[in-house]
C-alpha cells in the first residue's frame, strides 16, 4: 500500500521522546528500560497509533511497542503524543522482519491489526502470519505465544487460521464480525477499522495461543 510521504518525518519523529532510535541496543534489555517486569506486547505495522496509544492508556501495567516501518505514518502518532505522559509506551520505526534483532524472549503478546494482506501468491512470504514470520515470533515469545490479529481480509483471515493452526497454535476466541459478536470482546479501534465500521464492513478477530 502507498502512504503519503510526510517531508522530513524522519526528524519529526527522532524528537519524539516515545522514538527508540537504536532499538538493537536493547535486546534482552527492554525491561530495564520500562524500569519494571510487566508484559511487554508489541503492534507489528502500527499505522498512525490510535490502538497502541489507546491500549497503552487503558493498561498501565502493560508496556506496549508500536512497530511500524513507514516514518509518515509514524508522524500522527508521534503528534499525538505530544500532551500525553505514557512511562509505558516506546515506539520503533524499523521493519517487521528484523525483529529477532530486537527482542530477544522478552515478548508476551503480539497485536496484527489490518497488516497489509499481500494476496497475490508471489507475496505470501510478506504476510505477518507466514511459517517464516511464525518462526520469528518464537524467537521473542517468552514461554507462552499469543497473537492477536484482526483484519477485514477476509483472505488473510483464512489464510492465518489455517497457519498458525498447523503450527499448533490453538484459538482462545474467533469472531467473523468482531462488532457483532454474540459475546462481546473487549476492544478498541485502530484507524483503520474505525473506518472500516463506519462502512460497515465486517471485522474478522482471532486470539491464538500456544502454551507448551
Ligand atoms: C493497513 S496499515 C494498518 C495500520 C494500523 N495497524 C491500523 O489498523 O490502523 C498497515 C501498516 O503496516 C505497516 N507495515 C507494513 N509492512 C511492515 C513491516 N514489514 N514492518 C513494519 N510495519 C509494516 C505499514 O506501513 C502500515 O502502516
């Protein structure tokens, strides 16, 4: 997907005090820099932060990570941050695939929220629940692996239920219309599914786990 470029969002964002700007020098470290144990879940493909900001306000004794690749989507969230005091949210402005150069077993959750669904077969290897991606994560799981993945790809929403599923994962819960679902699930929005509520469009939820 095209973003608009954002001129000179690489500075606006490396001011931001919420930017880790050498996030491999916190490997095996990132405890130390909350400056407690709490969880530590992270949002692969942030966007613009609404959800990441919204959970880490909500739940202050989680640390929360926003990932996200592109610095122009990063400046709504940086912006949005600015009046904010939130000790346990950092964002990084890195990609996905080099995770394990991150984090080391220091990871609780995992959010995917409308991660891009690449259909075409040739970019099956860039979907966040690809084997390869899956393999990733257990490098940063602590003992226990949980995701949590939302979508309106209805594609990529099979797609995952069909790999983390041979990857052993199983389902804590699985809606195919997060909105209306029989029994509520707690939620907040992220922009893009605000968006697409407003359409009324669907909004596909899994909470996958796998405890050994
Ligand atoms: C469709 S947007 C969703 C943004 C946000 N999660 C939301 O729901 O509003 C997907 C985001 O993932 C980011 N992204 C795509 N590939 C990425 C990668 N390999 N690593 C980190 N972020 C990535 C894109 O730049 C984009 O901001």
């Amino acid at each position: 997907m095209e973003y608009n470029k954002i001129k000179n969002a690489d500075k606006i964002i490396s001011k931001s005090p919420y930017l880790i700007v050498n996030p491999t020098n916190y490997k095996n470290k990132w405890k130390e820099l909350f400056g407690n144990n709490n969880p530590i879940n992270i949002e692969l493909g942030m966007g613009r932060g609404e959800f990441i900001i919204k959970m880490a306000q909500a739940n202050p004794k989680i640390n929360y990570i926003g990932i996200e690749l592109v610095d122009s989507q990063m400046v709504k969230a940086v912006d949005r941050l600015s009046n904010l005091n939130l000790p346990n949210l950092k964002l990084i402005n890195m990609d996905a695939r080099d995770l394990d150069q991150v984090f080391g077993k220091e990871i609780d959750t995992i959010y995917l929220t409308f991660s891009e669904p690449w259909p075409k077969k040739i970019d099956e290897k860039k979907r966040f629940t690809h084997i390869s991606y899956l393999k990733l994560y257990d490098k940063i799981f602590k003992k226990h692996k949980h995701i949590i993945l939302k979508t309106d790809n209805k594609g990529l929403f099979a797609y995952s239920l069909e790999t983390l599923s041979q990857y052993w994962y199983t389902f804590e819960r699985v809606s195919l219309d997060l909105h209306h679902n029989e029994i509520p699930i707690p939620n907040i929005m992220t922009d893009f599914e605000k968006r697409y509520y407003e359409e009324g469009r669907p909004i596909y939820y899994l909470d996958a786990r796998f405890d050994e």
